[in-house]
DNA sequence: TCGCACATGTAACGTGTTACATGATTAG
DNA sequence: CTAATCATGTAACACGTTACATGTGCGA
C-alpha cells in the first residue's frame, strides 16, 4: 500500500496536515502497521490535491509556520473505497531482531541478553503508550484496530520474556571480545 | 537490515544458491520476518564476493540450469557476527488490512466479512505450513523462531474470529453498489 | 543559550520490485 | 500441450528515506 491510500484513509477521520499525517504514522495510533516520512507524505499530498481527491487550506499562524489543512472530496473518499475494495496484500513484518534470533549460535550471550531485554523494554513502552491512547478514542474501528495491536504486543512480550533464557542458552558463553 | 545480512545469515547454516535464499525468505523459515526477490539476490551475492565475504562454486547440473552455490569464508562470518552486533531497528509491521480495518465504516459489510475471512484462512495455511516446518528442522534457534511465529499466528487468528462480528457490524449494511 | 517542537518542502540517494530474457525437464 | 519448476541474471522503474533549507517561539 502506498502512502497515498494512506493519506485518504487519514483524511477520512476528519482535516490535517502532512504534519499530523506523519506523527500519526510513525507515534500514533496509525504506526503499528504503517510508517510513512514528510517526503513521501507531502509529495503525495501535492498529487491528490492535483487530482482533487483532497482539498488544501492554508491556515496562517501566529509565531509558528502556517499549516496547510487537507480535506477529503467526495472524489477521494470515493478513491479510498475503491482502493480498499480491491484485494489487500498479506501482512509483512520485518524484524531485523528475529534474523539476530536465528544467529544465536554465533553470537555471545551477552548481546543475545541485551537484545532480548531491550526488545521487551521496547514493548513494554509501546504497550503502555498504546493504553493511553485506546482511553481517549472513542473511534470503534480505532479501537478494534488498538485492542489488536495491545494483544499481540502482550503474547509476544509474554513469549520473550518465557523463552529469554532458553536463547541466551544457544549463544557463545563468554568468549570475551567475539564483537567486531 | 539489508538483502546482503539476509544472505550471510541464510549462509552461515550452510551453502546455498540464491534461488534457495529466495525460496527460504518467501516461502520457507525465513519468510515470517524478511522477503526478497532475485533482483536483490542476485546483485547483493555478487557484491559479496566481490568483498570476498563469500565463495562461488558453480555446480553443471544435468538438464537444469547450473546452480551457484555460495559459501561463507571466515571473513564473511564476520562481517555478519559484527553486523548483528550493531543495534537492531525496531519490528516493523505493515498491514494494508489494518488500514482497511480502520476505515470499516466507510466500507460495505460483506467487504470486511471478505477480508476477514480470507486473513482467517491466509493465517491457517501458514499455521499448517509452520508446523510441519518444524517437524523436520532440529535447529535450536529456528524451532524458537518458529514456535515464535505459530504463537503469533494463533493469537492474530483467535483475535480475528473472536472479533469478526463486531468488525462487520460496524460497517455500512447492504448498500448494494458502493463499489466502483 | 541550546535545542526542541512546530511546519513545509525538495533533491539526492539508496534499495528493492517487476518484468523480462533464456532454456531444458517434468507433471498434469 | 501447457504450465510449472529449476535457475540465473539484468534493466527499467517505483518508491521511499535521509538530509538539508528555512524560520519562530518556548522551555531547560
């Protein structure tokens, strides 16, 4: 899915700017499954204004730089229902942590500890990010979208903290100065 | 994390050519986390044996076209302990069905029964096929991986079936052509 | 005073995908 | 007979990231 698609379905929860588009898409409730960056999203804000799925207003500021407020047209909410109309790609999950997984025999356990604890400090963080946020949206589809999220994010800590040892076991005990 | 970390660790379980990389990261023990496509392979195997990372022995088959199978050096296995050593970028997740999740009330019910389904059957087909993976692989660290992976599937299954009605419910009802 | 949050935007760059070319064998 | 599998490789293309430019106000 391209950031495009993206911006409607964004749009279509009410006005904003590249700005807000962004910070939902890589803090808020939208950056569990997309991540996008200003150069993607304002170049795509600039062809869907062309197109006239959006609308700009520029919305001058006192002291702060003026933000410039996208709506959706008819057109572009109808272009977001037909994207989402034809068939979704499966989910795909990078993890640059599960290929170190895969490794551990190579490693020493030390990093294998490291990585494991810094994995579950991450989620951990996200988790109760994510309970934050679930309180203050009474958004149905969001919060069917969060308990998701919340619950996969539970099992997998759950997992790694269960199974850290059994890991740290597989790696390389102690063989001082393995790094670099 | 990059296609020439993928190689190296896919290499560092025993030669391999790049249509067996290939083959693992789409369909077989790698595919849950990473995915890559010839014209990354390809480029990314030559490029490290140019850094002498790798070796290439060509093997004339008999019928089928000759594989080339790549081995790691000492200097590969390196390079690869020292790029796992470095910190791991967060798990990223991407999810046209999340998105679309999100906009259900803008979309026809029997859409979301659609989609939702077919996730329900996309994610058995992987379970079936994780499990009899397992099976035959006596690697430690890629049966923690893939008992990682068949917990996750199940969990996003039970989720999703549990939640189906109340996902469809939200959407528009029989408003027969709202599709293009 | 340093640097962050706000806010938009662009150009260079990196990286990967898609679609092709090639060609024999085998399963349906 | 058709399609798929095996198997490598390349070029065109799409797409997105990174790093910059620009500029003010506010909190540490």
């Amino acid at each position: 899915m391209n950031v495009s698609t993206l911006c409607l379905a964004f749009l279509s929860f009410g006005e904003a700017s590249g700005y807000d588009i962004r910070k939902a898409s890589t803090e808020g409730n939208f950056s569990h499954f997309v991540d996008a960056s200003y150069g993607a999203i304002y170049p795509a804000l600039d062809r869907l204004e062309g197109d006239d799925l959006v609308t700009r207003r520029v919305e001058v500021q006192d002291g702060k730089p003026s933000r410039h407020v996208y709506a959706l047209t008819d057109k572009g909410r109808e272009a977001l229902v037909s994207q989402l109309m034809e068939p979704v790609s499966p989910d795909k999950m990078k993890s640059e942590f599960l290929l170190l997984t895969l490794c551990a025999e190579h490693l020493p356990q030390e990093r294998l500890e490291q990585a494991l604890d810094q994995r579950i400090a991450e989620i951990d963080a996200l988790t109760e990010d994510l309970s934050s946020k679930s309180s203050d949206c009474n958004h149905a589809p969001s919060q069917w979208v969060i308990r998701f999220a919340t619950l996969m994010n539970r099992t997998k800590r759950d997992y790694l903290k269960a199974n850290r040892d059994a890991l740290i076991a597989l790696g390389k005990p102690a063989q001082s100065a393995a790094a670099e």
